[in-house]
C-alpha cells in the first residue's frame, strides 16, 4: 500500500485506529461492524481479525492480529504473510494514535456511510438491469427489497450519533 492510501482511505485508517486500541475500547468501536462493510479486502481481513482478537479479550494489536491470521490459517504463504505484516505497518504507523477512540470513531461513522452509498449504488444498478426484461412480480420484488440498505443506513446514523467529544475519548 502507498502512503497516499495509507494516510486517505478510511477503511485503512479505521483498522489503524483499531490497531491502537485496548480491547475494551476497541470492543465499542466494533460493536456493530462487519468486515463487509470495508470496501478495501485487505482492510475487510484486517477489521474481521481484529473483530474476533476482541471478542477474545485480546487486544487488537498488530502483533495479536498476525498471532491469530496464523492460527487460524488466514496468514497465507510467506509472500502474504510478507504482505499482510506489511499492510499492518503501515496501518498502524499512518493512523491516529492521538485520540485513536474518538478517530475511530468518526471512521466508523464514514465507513459506514460508504458502504451505505455502496449499497444504494448496487440496489440502483439491479433495479436497471431488470427494468426492462423482469417479469413484473420479481421487479416488484426487488425494488422492495431494501432491508441490507435499511440496515446499513440505521448504522451509520447510529455510528454518527454516537460519537463522542474528543474529551471524553482521551479519557476512556
């Protein structure tokens, strides 16, 4: 990863912030995350590590995260191994770790916005592709079908809604 991407995709720097937390305050912030909602796949391997070293008790550091891709086999040959501890440096090193609660939390709010838009953009083009040849009943369908979108749009407002002043964050 560029430094570039480093310092300006969210998805990276939400799992930076992550990466500086204890896994208490790290349980807070993940509460009602999924790798899925990440649209970078190495963040998304990141995040759902880091979602299960926290709900191990553990904290989500870079070494415990490595720790568990490797006893759980998701550390790949050598290369990825190579790779993944590489992206985990630069996660780490690019992000926040002044405030990293109060950061990541805003991060998870913007994320979660992301994937919301992501998910309207998808429904969109669906919907487009079907217009004109679906039957009538499975158009129908698909335009009631917005409960992913419904749901990811409920996260972010409550992502959005709880985050806390920076004040608070330096203090937990």
């Amino acid at each position: 990863m560029d430094s570039a991407t480093a310092l300006t995709d969210p998805d990276v720097q939400l799992v930076g912030c992550v990466l500086w937390l204890d896994h208490h305050t790290a349980r807070r912030v993940l509460a009602g995350m999924n790798a899925d909602d990440l649209a970078d796949p190495a963040a998304a391997h990141a995040l759902q590590l880091a979602i299960e070293v926290v709900a191990g008790d553990r904290d989500p550091s870079p070494v415990n995260l490595f720790d568990h891709a490797r006893a759980t086999g998701r550390a790949g040959g050598e290369h990825a191994q190579h790779r993944f501890t590489r992206w985990l440096a630069d996660a780490y090193g690019s992000a926040s770790h002044t405030a990293a609660a109060y950061t990541a939390a805003h991060l998870k709010a913007a994320v979660l916005r992301q994937a919301w838009r992501r998910a309207v953009a998808e429904h969109g083009r669906r919907l487009q592709q079907a217009a004109d040849t679906a039957p009538a009943d499975v158009l129908a369908d698909l335009l009631d079908n917005t409960a992913r979108i419904d749901t990811l749009k409920t996260r972010a407002d409550a992502a959005a809604h709880g985050i806390d002043a920076p004040a608070t964050a330096v203090a937990a």
